[in-house]
C-alpha cells in the first residue's frame, strides 16, 4: 500500500456543510502537504504542515498532524460548490528520499 | 507572475509513435519535477531536476522515456516508443527550491495512445 492513504475515496455534501478528509502515512516526515485538483487541471498546493506544528488554518481550511498515529485531517469549514475537487495529502519522508508521495485522493462533490 | 507552462494540452497518438512534452517552469524556479497521474490516482514522481541535474530518476522507466533540462530553465520529457499502458496525464511542476515544499504546478499533457 502507498505512503499516504485518504479517507474516505469520496465526499459527497450539501453546501454549507463541513468536509473531512483524512490521510494514514507510514513513516517519519518532515512536512505534509495537502493538494486540490479540480477536473482537468493542475494541483493547487493548500497547505503545509511540518512535523512539529499540529495544527493550521488558512481561511476555511484547517489541517491537524498527529505525527503519533501517522495520519493527518483537512477539514473544509462551510463548503461551498466550487470545492468540488480531488483532494491529496503529499509526505516528504527521509525514508522516501525526501521527495514528495502523494495519495490516491478523496473526491469531494459539494451540491448546492 | 506566470504560473508553470505546459504543452501540449493533449495528445493523441498510435502505440509504437513517438511523443513529447514540454514545460516552461515558474522563473526563478530551480527545482523541476515531472509527474505521473493515472485516472483516479495520485501524481507518481518520475523525474527531477535540480537546475540542470537530474537528481532523482529512479522512476523513469530508461528504456522507452527520456528527459533533459537545458540551462535549467525549460524541461521535455520523451517517450519513444510509446505504448499502450503509457495512457495517463504528465504534469510539470517546480519549486524556488527542494526545501521549500510548495509544488507548483502545470496544468498537464494528457495523452492518449491508440
């Protein structure tokens, strides 16, 4: 299995509704990064966490680490259509040179 | 600011042709990554280079796919032959540098393979 797993693989939500996604990792990190894909286009970083800081926010956005269970949250606040997008959590890990792992992604559908 | 630059949009070609894909990185940047995405999957490291060194091409499969970076700046990545199996989007990405972590990215070449 991969380095970084989301769960769950897809959200589906009323706007104005909070969305959770979370992401299992196997190894020590040095930072992890969360990713939005809308269809079709490039990956739009959102966040980064080191290995030291346990939560961030950035506007809606909130990203919580717990290095001890290996896993991290993205929690999307008053989620609106234009959220619908592929979400990905990416490690940079000693144990995997150092270079970017991306998970499979969760796919968020906000309905409005 | 120009974001990364990436073309072309999307290809489609018969198996055993071959294939190119260019990037014009965010200036300034001096690291370059290439990536692999297959539908429903994350972005898998192929490449990257550090100004004109490829410094981690453990996954680029040698045999059928090849990359340079001339000067540092604009970077192809080549596939000859392609097949079947090579069906996937490429996207480019780069950072000011490998410590900073933010990624940047193109908006991907997706290619197709008859």
């Amino acid at each position: 299995s991969q380095q970084g797993e989301e769960d769950p693989q897809a959200l589906s939500i009323q706007e104005g509704e909070n969305a959770t996604m979370n992401c299992s990792y196997k190894t020590s990190i040095n930072n992890l990064q969360w990713y939005r894909q809308n269809s079709g286009r490039g990956l739009v970083h959102l966040i980064l966490i080191r290995s030291n800081e346990r939560e961030k926010h950035s506007g809606r956005l909130r990203v919580t680490l717990d290095t001890s269970k290996k896993s991290s949250s993205l929690l999307i606040t008053a989620s609106r259509a234009a959220d619908t997008a592929s979400y990905f959590c990416a490690t940079d890990a000693p144990e995997y040179g150092n270079k970017l792992v991306f998970g499979a992604g969760t796919i968020l559908r906000v309905k409005s | 600011e120009a974001g990364v630059v990436q073309s072309p949009r999307y290809k489609i070609i018969e198996k055993k042709q071959p294939v190119a894909f260019w990037c014009n990185p965010i200036s300034g940047h001096n690291t370059l990554y290439w990536y692999l995405q297959n539908l429903g999957q994350g972005p898998e490291l192929l490449i990257r280079y550090e100004n004109e060194e490829a410094v981690d091409d453990s996954q680029l499969p040698k045999d059928r796919f090849s990359a340079e970076r001339l000067k540092g700046v604009d970077s192809t990545l080549k596939i000859q032959p392609a097949e079947l199996g090579d069906s996937a989007v490429y996207l480019c990405a780069s950072s000011l540098d490998r410590r900073t972590g933010e990624l940047f990215f193109g908006e991907g070449s997706r290619l197709t393979v008859l």
